[in-house]
C-alpha cells in the first residue's frame, strides 16, 4: 500500500481529489488488474508482459528491489531441492521410548 497527498484537484474515475487530500493505493489490486495482465490472479515467474507496482514507481521507487530480487530467486531455488533423509535414528523409539522417526540432515 502506498501513501500520498494530492498536490492539485484531480478528478478520477469519476471521483473528486481535491487538493491535499490524503490517499491510500492498494499495489496488490493494481498488480491483478486484467487490462495489464493476462490472468492476473495466477503465479507465473516468467511472465513477458509483466509491468507490476510491487516495487513502487516513479521518484520512490524500491531502491532495494535488486536485493530483494536476488532473496527471492535464493530462496526459491533453495525451497525447490529435494530434501532428503539422510540417516534415521532409532526407527522405533526416540530417546525418550517415544515411537517415531527422527531426521539428522538434508542433503541438496
Ligand atoms: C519484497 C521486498 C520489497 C518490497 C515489496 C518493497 C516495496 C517497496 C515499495 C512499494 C516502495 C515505494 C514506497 C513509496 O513509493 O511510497 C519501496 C521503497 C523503498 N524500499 Fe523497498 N521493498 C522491498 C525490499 C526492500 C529492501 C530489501 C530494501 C533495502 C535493502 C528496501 C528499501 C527501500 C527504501 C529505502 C525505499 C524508499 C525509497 C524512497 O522513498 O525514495 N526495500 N519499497
């Protein structure tokens, strides 16, 4: 969501914007407009048409967004490796003659 104050008399959409007034935008709903967006509700990572908000636009722009960019595609290829059970303990009991199994490591 973003916050601004109009700096002149706008009419939008059919709605008056005087001046000064206080606004709230919702990027969420910009991001899942249909007119920009072919199926706007679904996740596509590799989308061609792909001119979203999430980082804001013009002056204040997310100066951050590289970072934020590289911490998705980390955790998405991270989250993607199979994780495996490398050795399993005690199969019947846990230390405690709990029943169970018990995980020790994952490997990618
Ligand atoms: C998924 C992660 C992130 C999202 C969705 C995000 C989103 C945004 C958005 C929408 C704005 C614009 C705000 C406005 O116009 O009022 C913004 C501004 C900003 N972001 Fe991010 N951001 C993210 C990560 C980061 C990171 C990792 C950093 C720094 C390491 C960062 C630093 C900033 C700063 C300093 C501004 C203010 C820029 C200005 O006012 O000129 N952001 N962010």
């Amino acid at each position: 969501m973003l916050a601004r104050v109009s700096t002149q008399d706008a009419d939008l959409h059919g709605r008056h914007i005087p001046a000064g007034e206080r606004m709230l935008f919702l990027l969420a709903a910009a991001n899942r407009d249909a007119d920009a967006f072919e199926d706007p509700v679904q996740v596509k990572l590799d989308r061609r048409r792909n001119a979203h908000l999430t980082f804001g636009s013009g002056a204040h722009r997310c100066p951050g967004s590289p970072l934020a960019r590289l911490e998705m595609r980390v955790a998405l290829e991270a989250s993607s490796r199979p994780f495996v059970l490398t050795q399993i303990v005690n199969a019947s009991a846990d230390s405690a003659g709990r029943p169970g199994l018990r995980c020790t490591g994952g490997r990618s």
